[in-house]
C-alpha cells in the first residue's frame, strides 16, 4: 500500500498513467457500439443545458462519453492520488476539473473539498458549463447524497440522470463496484428524465426527491443492464434510504 502511495506521488508515473487512461477511455469509445436511450436523450440534454448530470460512482469511467459530444461539461472528480491520474486524463484532453467529493459527515467535508467544490460547481453552471458529478458519497454506493438536490435547488439547473454500462467489463467487488469497460463491446447509454428542484424545496422535499433520484438512478441502471444483454449482473442499491441522508 505504502508503495502504490509512493508510485502515484510520482509526477512522471502519474503522468505516463493519465495519458494510458485516456487513450485506453477513447479507444473503449470508438470500438463500441453504442444505443442511446431514448433516441432524443442528447437533444433534450442540449436544449436543457446547462445540467446537472449525475451517475452511479462505480459507472464513471465512461460517463463523459455519455453526454452530446461538444457540450462544455465540468466533472467533478475526488481529490486522492487515485482519482489525480483521473483528472489529468480529463486534462489531456482539455477538460477542467472540479477537484472534491461528498462526504457523509462535517467533519471531512473540508477535507474532501466538498464545500468548496460545491461552489465552483455553482459557479461553472452560472458560466454556462454543465457538471458532471456522481450522485452517491463514498464509502455508500447507489444511494444519493443530498449534494446534488442543493445544488440543483440553488442553480435552478435540472438534474439528468445517466448510466452508461457496456457488455464487456471487469467488475469489481468494492465499495462501489467499479466497472472497468472493455473495448468492442456494445453498450447502452440511458439518460433519466430532467428532474428540477424548486428554488423554496424545504428539507422534506429535499428528502423526497433525494430518495426518488435513488429510485430513478437505480431505475435507468438496470435498464441499461438489462438493454445491454446483461441484466444478471445489475445489483440494486440497499434497501436502506438512510445511509447517506448527511451526504
């Protein structure tokens, strides 16, 4: 562990391993057969910009291709050495980045950069730039933080939900089960209704529409599971709502 740490601090490795990944994501997406869901997804994406697209964090590999091709679009992406090569790979292709994630608790939310990531993403949005962000906080997979409703609410931009799952994957057994896609492999990219949160939501519509962008993520998951031919492999969220009410 303390070696892989010492590896990815390396400014050279780190640099040889962003420009691999993005290779490796735009070979993914040029050999793939795609099916976007529905037909008119990107189109309504374009006449809502700027948006608010969010995923499921083991699906993100891929997600920037998941969006119309020419839309300004920010990812928001972790700050860990990990997640660095990421947003480098991001960089090489000149994508900014919004360096934060959520967090279940005040107390590592400064830490994470999620304060202040939630308002340059304020701010990208006011700029006209749509943000990419999972919608659920580490360590709780496929259950919505409260992060994305606030920021929905304060920029009065709508939500897209989106997934993009491809046939051929490796698919780990971690906190979010990562999937790494595969090259030649059909995939399906499946965007959600815009889902809009009123500037007055209170903390019980908050709440509620946190829990139904659970539902719908989870919903349009497993849809596009099921449309890529692998239904067998799309595992729900927990039944339990509750775990990331802080986040």
């Amino acid at each position: 562990m303390q070696f892989s740490r010492k590896l990815l601090g390396s400014a050279s490795v780190n640099n040889a391993l962003s420009h691999l990944l993005a290779w490796y994501v735009l070979g993914v997406f040029r050999t793939a057969k795609v099916n976007i869901v529905p037909s008119d997804a990107f189109d309504v994406a374009l006449a809502e910009a700027p948006v608010i697209f969010t995923f499921w964090h083991g699906l993100a590999m891929m997600t920037p291709r998941a969006v119309p091709l020419g839309l300004p679009i920010v990812p928001m992406i972790a700050r860990n050495k990990a997640a660095g090569i990421v947003a480098n790979a991001a960089g090489t292709q000149g994508i900014r980045t919004i360096r934060a994630s959520g967090s279940q608790g005040t107390r590592t939310l400064h830490r994470k950069g999620g304060a202040a990531g939630f308002r340059q993403a304020l701010r990208e949005l006011e700029a006209g730039n749509s943000v990419l962000m999972t919608a659920d906080v580490p360590k709780v997979s496929q259950v919505s933080g409260k992060g994305v409703i606030h920021l929905a609410r304060l920029s009065g931009r709508p939500i897209i939900p989106l997934a993009y799952v491809s046939r051929y994957g490796l698919r780990f057994n971690n906190w979010d089960r990562m999937v790494v896609d595969l090259p030649f492999s059909p995939a399906t990219v499946r965007h959600g209704a815009p889902i809009r949160v009123p500037a007055e939501a209170n903390v019980e519509d908050v709440e509620r529409l946190r829990r139904f962008l659970t539902e719908e993520l989870d919903r349009i998951t497993q849809d596009a599971y099921e449309r890529t031919g692998i239904a067998e492999k799309f595992i729900p969220g927990p039944q339990n709502q509750d775990l990331a009410a802080d986040g």
